[in-house]
C-alpha cells in the first residue's frame, strides 16, 4: 500500500493517540519515584492499549480469508495495521517504560521491535516495489503461471528454429530463393543455418531451460544484443525476422526472471513478519494472563 | 473431287472435307488432328479470346482455328516452326501470370494451361509475374474463385449464360484489370449464382474449382447409408440441383434413420451438418434449465456466504428484465418460454445455422417417430438453399408456420392482430445475404424495415476517427425503422456478419402498419429514441477523447472496468481470490490484461460497446440493456461460444447439478450438470464489488472508462503523448 496523501487521516489520528500518550506519560514517568511501571494503572492501561492494537493488526490475516465477509473494506483493515501496528511499539514501550525485564519481556519486546521494523521494511517495499514491477516488467504474467510460460516460450523458441532450419539445404524454398541474387541464374542457393542451429544450442535454448543460472550470457540485455546482431550477420536478411523473435523470446524470459526475483522480494519479508507476529501474539497474551493472574 | 456442298480443304497436308461453315478447328477434330485450345469448348460458341488455336492458313496472320471457318481449298498449318513459336510464346505470357501449380492442379492434375506448357516444355517462363495478384473470392461455400489463376477465357461466362441461362457471370474492367465478375461485381456468395457448377465445369485452370475442405464427406456406417445422385435428383426438393455438382459433392449428403426416441442432436453441441425431414416426426425441446445465474446471500448479514444459484425470471426481476415470450432457435419454428417445445415434420430443415456457420446446436432434437432424414453438410445445403425450388418451399413453410410466431416474439410488435400479419405474409421478401454484404449503408434513402430471421447483422456508424461499432442483431432483432420514422436517410450502415436471412418490409407496409396500430408506432418510436441516444452519447465520447487511443487497446468498447492501479497492486491476488469466494470457487476474474499506462485492465467483464460475445449465440439468450451492460437470458444453453468469443475471457460457464428429462427413459428425470454462462455480475447485490472490496492496497478500481480515461488524458498530457 502507498504511503501517500490518501493515509492522511489516519497519518493525523495515530499521531494525535502518540501526542496524546506522549503528554500523558512524560509526566507519569516524570511523577514515580521508581520509575515507570507496567504494573501501574496507567502503564497497564498502556500496554492494553498496546496489545488491543496489536490483536487489530494481527487480524488482517484472518480478515484477508474471509475476503467477502462485509465486515470492513480490506483497505481500511490494512491501513488499521500499517498505523496501529507501528503505534502499538510507542504504547508498549511506555507500557514497560522504555525497560525490557525479565525473559518473557525482554523475547516480547526484540519481536516487537523485529515485527514493527519487518512492517515497516514491508511498507516500504509495498510502497516502491509495484512501481518498480511495472516499470521494469511490462512482460510480467501471473507469477503462479511463470513456469507455464517459460515452457511456452521454449516451445515457441524450438518452433522458430525449427522452422527456420527446414529452409537449409541446396534447394531452399522460395523465400530463400528470392533472399538470393543468383535466381535468374538458375544456380542452386545454399542456406547455412548452422549459425543459428549452434547459437541456439549452445547458448538460447540452456538460457530459456534455466534462466536464473549464473553466467549466461543472454542474461544480460547488452550482452544479448551483441549476440544476436554477430547471429544476424551470419544470417540471409530473410531470416533476420525469425532472429528478431528470438530476441524478444530471450526479453521476456529475462523480464519473467527479474519479475519472480521483484515478487520475491516485495513478498519474501512476510515470511519473517507473520510468524513473529503470531508469536509475539501468543507470548503477549501469555505474559498478559501471567501478570494479571500473579 | 469434294461432294456436293462439301468443303474441301488440306490439313497438315491431308486433303479433309467437311460441311459448310464448319470452322478449321472442328475440321482438324473430325479428321483427328489435334489442335490445342484453352478459350474453346463443343457446347459453347466460339470466341477466339485465347489464340492458343492458332493456325497458317497462308494469310498475313495466324488465325484463330476455332473462329476461322474452313474454306475450299484452304491449306492450313497446324504445327509449323512459325504456328509453334506464336502458340508457345501465347502459352508462355499466360503461364507467367499463372500462380503454377494452381489448384486444379495441385487436386486433380488436370490444368489444361500447365498440361500445355508441360507439352511446350516451358518450365520457367521468361516474362516477370504481374506485381499485384488479382485476389480470392471464398465468399461461396461451394467453389473457390481464384483470380490469379483465370486466363479471362470466358469459357465460365458462356457456361453460366448459354448452357444454365443463369446470366451471372461476366466480363469487368479493362486491360490488365480485366476479370470476371459475379452479378455487378458481388462476391460470389453474396450473388444470386446458384451454384449450379457449371462455371466451375467449363473452367480450364484452377480459377474456379469445387471447395474440398476436410470433412465434407460423411463416414459412411451402419447409421450413414450413402445417397447416389439418382437418388438425390429422384427427390422433389433436388429438383433443379446440377447434378454434376451433387456428383462433385458426393458423401456430403446421407440418409439417416432414427428409431423413436434417438436423439438426433443436443443442444450446445457442435456440429457442421443440416437435416432435412423426409419422414417422420422429431421433437425439438431445450433441456437446460429456464433460469438464470444468480449471485445470493451477502446482503442480511456480514457473515453470510455469496453462493450462486439459478433463478427463473418470475422470481428474480433484474433490470429491464425481457417478457420474450418466444426463443428462437436454428429450426423453422420458435420455442416458447413457458414450455420449450415443438414438433417438427416431412420438409422442415433445421440445423441451417450450424451447418452454414459452425454454430453450436440451438435445442435437442429427439425423433417422435421413426424418422428418415438427410443429414448434409455446407456445401450441399447452400446448393439447396440457392435452388430457386427448395428456396420456395422453405420460404412458403415460413410463412405459413413462423411468421407470425417470429414477429409477436418482438415485443414491439406484440400488438399486431393476425389479419396484419395476413395481408404481410405474401407481401414480405425474405432475403439471404452472404457473410460481408452491405444490408443497407449510412446516408441510403430508407425504403424498407428489416426482421432477422437468421444469423448476425452487425450496425455500424462511420465517423471521423473509424467505425464504430454500434450493436450486433440476431434473431428475433430488427432495423431500419429510424430513417423510416423520420421519413430520412440510413444512420447506420447494416452488414451480414455470417450467413444472415432477413424479413423484409418495404417502407409503404411499414407506415402503413405504424398508421394502423398507433401502440406500434409509440414503442417503435421509444427504441429509436434510446438508439438515437446512445448513438449520440458515443460520439460525444468519440470527440471527447481521442479515439485511436482508445481502440488501440479495445478500451472504449468497455462501458464498466476494473482497473488495477500497478503502483499499488503488490500483486497478491486478493481480488482474485475474493471474486472466486463470491462465485462458489469460480472466478471471475484474472489479474491479466490490457495495460493503459499504469493501469491494468484486469480481465473481468467490460460491458462492451462492441459485444462480440453476443456474436453467434444459436439461442440468442446474450443481450444487453440499455445501459449497454450484457445479460445472459434465462434459456442460455450453455455452449460455450459466447465465453470463446468473449476476446478478454470474461464470461465463465457455470456448472450446476439440475435434474432433466431423461430421453433414454422417457417421463423419467436424471440428474445432469448443466452449464450457465455468467459474466461480472459487479456483485449487484453488495454495495462494492468483492473483488475493490478485498483489495487491502487501494490497487483495484471499478469505474466508467469515458470519464476515468478522459480525465487521466486531461490531466495528464504526457500520457495522451505517450499514447
């Protein structure tokens, strides 16, 4: 989700509650003689608040499966979690007053620090991320049909140069016969397509089977270039167009790489921020019964 | 000595004698001396046109055997160096025209012009091909045109109009345009040939030969028993078909018997063949369940699951929701929507549209008795259907059984009384147009109001920028009554999208029943208004916004969009995800599409202005309402062909599990799944559709292309440029 003009509102309102508890808590910390306390009303209060806050945020999971329950726009829901997510560390920490404990504190506030960075990292991402998918993708597939269309650009690869090799030989179809000079003459045109039958071989069709493989060379766009217009030269110009489509082959191969390595990047974080949150959830609802109960 | 009256003349050095005004080059053919020809057939009149037939005779010139009469004591050359040189420098120049092999022979081997090159020994002609070829004309299902092959003998020409009397061929242009033409110069399909073979016969090349396209034969089996062309001629409703074409077409047509209750076709199936009635009864009924798909639930509570389910019209009233009383199907009669079913007897075909242009089957057909049919396919049924004979009986079996169903079923003409429908049942013209043909062109006076009988007409507006497309009729829809009513000219042009029948009814019928039944009059007059309207909202848009930018992606077309903004979509599918959970698991949606600058055009249902899913529905159940938003009807067969037309893959066929007839065990029922089409049905029932409602990243968008892209072209000049 961008953060742009549209978050506003909640911009205003997280930073009035942090205003708010800032007033309140600067002159109760200020005020106890042994320092603030999480066992007090007002740090009790805090980290209920906290918590409640945290509970919201992690509810977005939940929400997000059950996506037609009308119980809320999943936009207002996650920007509920992107702003009262971050809140919630303030609040907690004013909770503990800026202490970490014992153990069970201490664990809660390192993964609430690692779950509201990773969140923040991920609001990042999400904020630049699309933009640069779309710009540097145009190619870009459904990533679950990535695979599907590697295989289909394989195959209309090997097409290509298929079709293309069966013009070789000293009678060579019209099309051939008419990329020569020496029609009239009535010699037989000779069409080498071992150029491109090597080229394809040796370099494109390895390139399009594992296209994340270190050192291929059509994986970079200059080097690619390079290649293909050496190909072109050991071509006759009739042939230039198949070469052609085999070069836009190998741009959307490299375009669905680059995509895949982009939706891992934008996604890959919640593998760390989702099961932090769902356990500092745990241990947060455990260190609350524990220190209600004892 | 010659005897009396006889001619007498020498030959390649034999003396020969022959009958007055015998020409030279029968006189060789009596007297078995060949002598090539291309232009010259027995059975037509010599014209000479070829000169292939050149001979000396010991003139200034060689002359044209066929049209050189012979003369006492003529001596003619038909092999000498200087008659060879100028036959095979003829031979030459036209096989250097010639796209060689043609298709004669390429199928038979038998181009007479490259068997005589061949003989000549000319392989590789010496004079450049003509740069521009003179094209193809496959408009007829029956015989291929090809232009480049014809070497303008007119031996067609002369077959057409000297042996069948049929005047349809002839000579156009001049010079290197020269060429031969169908009526005044119409695509064959589209003329009033009769396809009766006799050019194709007559042809010497590959310009005219009889279309084998795969599968225009029947397997033969215990089922299928072939047709001998005696047979078929011996029929009444083949009388006057060429039977060498039925020769040409042999296996196209067979006998077919059913047992009572076979069924002899089902409805959203397949298939490339008519049936012809010979004996016996059939039942036509639609099986599929008379409703619709609705999307339920969700509304009550915040916790209630959307499921689809089926809904009959009477209990689920959408907007503008139609009272068509009658479903029209590809048979000589309508179903009716209470109780689809009808008989059909001796002399009714049905299956034309299938047969003609490879839609799916309109309703199961079931024989009521044991039955004998032809079952033919496309080239056999368009020689039917030009068959002046055949042609009358079907169009008086029309008359008399649908006219009147097909007219009431428009409910503007519902108040029509039967004496009306009387007087116009010998006055209307029904009329076949060829796929392609113009039915009527923007700025035409309006002189007559037409009916659809059969297949697609599609209306279309010139304007500055391109066509556009206004609406695609199907049967049961009618035009031309806007120029009429005003008293004006054509505001659209009209053209057969396939293989279209129409009702036509002049202008004076027509005011004359608009005078008769005011009611008429007033609902007519509320069409033309909306048509007017709609019409002048496009070109208002079309002004507004440059119209290339648009139709470049087919984004005008769309009337509702869901757009996906790609600097806020993280690409997690949620809208698909949530789309699928309103529709029981089947999505609506697919996160691909067109893009326009940073927008995804998602696929997900765009209310086209350009339905081309509508486009060969055999049950015309696919319309749209005014808002131009697409509907599927309650006797939707579920075919499939409006989902594979759909070109952005938005309309889904939905499988429900119903309870049929069962026509192996009659009065039974079976339980079958049937299949509704269904489309972005924008979650009527909530306030936002799932799919904008569950995006948690503000990415997904519902909104009106007209104004959403005309402002973001507006606002954003760059993106105009960059357009």
């Amino acid at each position: 989700m961008r953060i742009d003009r549209t978050q506003r509102t909640w911009f205003i309102v997280s930073l009035a509650i942090l205003i708010v508890a800032t007033v309140v808590y600067v002159p109760y910390a200020r005020s106890s003689p042994h320092g603030p306390s999480g066992a007090s009303a007002l740090g009790l209060t805090f980290g209920i608040v906290g918590f409640a806050f945290m509970i919201f945020a992690g509810l977005l999971a939940p929400r997000k499966r059950v996506p037609i329950w009308r119980v809320g726009s999943a936009q207002a829901w996650m920007r509920g979690h992107l702003w009262l997510g971050l809140l919630s560390l303030p609040l907690i920490l004013f909770h503990g007053g800026f202490r970490f404990g014992g153990p069970l504190t201490t664990a809660l506030m390192v993964l609430l620090i690692i779950v509201v960075g990773s969140g923040v990292f991920g609001a990042i991402l999400h904020h630049y991320m699309p933009t640069v998918m779309t710009v540097e993708t145009p190619l870009e597939t459904i990533f679950e049909q990535l695979d599907r269309r590697r295989s289909q650009l394989l195959a209309e690869a090997d097409n290509f140069v298929e079709v293309a090799t069966a013009m070789e030989g000293p009678v060579a179809s019209a099309a051939a016969r008419a990329a020569s000079a020496t029609e009239d003459t009535g010699v037989a045109v000779e069409v080498d397509m071992t150029p491109l039958r090597s080229f394809y071989a040796r370099e494109m069709r390895p390139f399009l089977q594992h296209p994340s493989e270190r050192g291929r060379s059509l994986a970079d766009p200059a080097k690619a270039r390079t290649m293909f217009d050496g190909v072109r030269t050991l071509l006759p110009a009739e042939l230039h167009e198949t070469v052609k489509d085999l070069e836009e082959i190998c741009e959307e191969e490299r375009q669905l790489t680059k995509q895949s390595r982009l939706h891992h990047v934008m996604h890959d974080w919640l593998l760390l921020h989702i099961p932090l949150s769902l356990a500092l959830l745990l241990l947060g609802a455990a260190h609350a019964v524990m220190a209600l109960r004892y | 000595m010659s005897p009396a009256g006889m001619i007498e003349l020498t030959i390649d050095g034999r003396k020969v004698t022959v009958p007055p005004e015998t020409t030279v080059f029968d006189a060789a053919r009596m007297n078995g001396i060949p002598i090539p020809t291309l232009c010259h057939q027995q059975n037509e009149t010599p014209v000479g046109v070829c000169r292939v037939c050149v001979v000396d005779v010991g003139g200034r010139v060689l002359a044209a055997s066929c049209v050189r009469p012979a003369e006492n004591g003529m001596v003619v050359s038909t092999n000498s160096d200087k008659v060879l040189q100028a036959r095979n420098t003829l031979v030459e120049l036209l096989m250097s025209d010639h796209p060689s092999p043609c298709a004669r022979q390429q199928n038979t081997g038998d181009c007479e012009l490259e068997t005589l090159a061949k003989h000549a020994g000319i392989t590789k002609p010496r004079y450049p091909k003509r740069t521009t070829g003179r094209g193809k004309d496959e408009s007829s299902p029956s015989i291929a045109v090809e232009f480049d092959a014809c070497i303008l003998c007119d031996r067609c020409i002369r077959g057409c109009s000297e042996i069948r009397h049929n005047y349809v061929l002839g000579r156009m242009g001049k010079g290197g345009l020269a060429g031969i033409a169908f009526d005044n110069n119409l695509p064959m399909g589209g003329s009033s040939c009769v396809s009766c073979g006799e050019c194709m016969v007559s042809c010497p090349t590959g310009a005219l030969t009889n279309k084998v396209v795969t599968g225009t034969h029947f397997a033969e089996g215990s089922d299928a028993q072939p047709v001998t062309v005696e047979e078929l001629e011996a029929l009444p409703v083949f009388k006057g078909v060429s039977g060498t074409f039925l020769s040409l077409n042999k296996g196209a047509v067979v006998h077919r018997r059913y047992k009572k209750g076979d069924v002899i076709c089902r409805e959203g199936e397949y298939g490339s063949s008519a049936f012809y009635i010979l004996d016996g009864k059939v039942r036509v009924s639609i099986s599929s369940p008379m409703a619709h798909v609705k999307t339920q639930g969700g509304a009550r509570g915040f916790l209630t699951k959307l499921t689809s389910a089926l809904a009959r019209r009477q209990d689920d009233q959408r907007d503008e929701e139609t009272d068509q009383r009658f479903i029209h199907i590809d048979a000589p009669v309508d179903l009716a929507y209470e109780n689809p079913v009808a008989e059909l007897g001796p002399g009714d075909l049905f299956g034309e549209m299938t047969c003609m242009s490879l839609y799916p089957r309109s309703a199961t057909v079931r024989a009521e008795t044991d039955c004998t049919m032809l079952e033919m396919m496309r080239n056999v049924l368009d020689i039917l259907q030009r068959n002046k004979n055949f042609r009358g009986l079907l169009d008086q079996s029309y008359r008399k059984r649908a006219l009147d169903t097909h007219l009431r079923g428009v409910p503007e003409f519902a108040a029509l009384t039967d004496d009306f429908i009387n007087t116009l049942r010998d006055k209307v013209e029904l009329i076949r147009c060829a796929p392609g043909t113009v039915i009527c062109r923007q700025g035409d006076v309006a002189d007559s109001f037409y009916l659809v009988r059969i297949g697609f007409v599609k209306v279309s507006q010139r304007h500055p920028g391109g066509e556009m497309v206004m609406a695609y009729l199907s049967r049961g829809d009618y035009f031309g009554e806007i120029g009429l009513l005003q008293g004006d000219v054509r505001t659209a042009t009209c053209t057969a999208l396939d293989h279209v029948e129409l009702v036509r009814i002049s202008g004076e019928d027509f005011t004359r029943m608009v005078d008769q039944f005011p009611e008429i009059r007033r609902r007519l007059e509320e069409v033309e208004n909306k048509r007017l309207q709609e019409n002048r909202a496009r070109l208002a848009l079309a002004q507004d916004v440059p119209l290339e930018s648009f139709l470049a992606q087919g984004l005008m077309e769309a009337q509702s969009l869901l757009l996906l903004d790609l600097e806020r979509c993280t690409r997690c599918d949620a809208c698909v995800r949530a789309c699928a959970a309103a529709h029981d698991g089947i999505t609506r949606l697919v996160r691909d599409g067109l893009r326009f600058d940073r927008y995804l055009v998602a696929t997900s249902c765009r209310q086209c202005r350009d339905p081309l899913c509508m486009v060969g529905c055999p049950v015309g159940s696919i319309r749209r309402r005014n808002s131009l938003e697409v509907i599927i009807e309650d006797w939707c067969v579920g075919c499939g062909l409006c989902a594979n037309n759909c070109p952005y893959g938005n309309i889904n066929l939905h499988p429900f599990e119903v309870m049929v007839d069962d026509l192996e065990r009659p009065g039974r029922k079976k339980p079958m799944v049937k299949q509704k089409a269904c489309g972005c049905d924008l979650c009527t029932n909530q306030k936002e559709p799932s799919c904008v409602y569950a995006c948690p990243h503000d990415a997904a968008h519902r909104v009106d292309p007209s104004k959403f892209f005309a402002g973001l072209l507006k606002t954003t000049p760059a993106i105009a440029q960059r357009r």
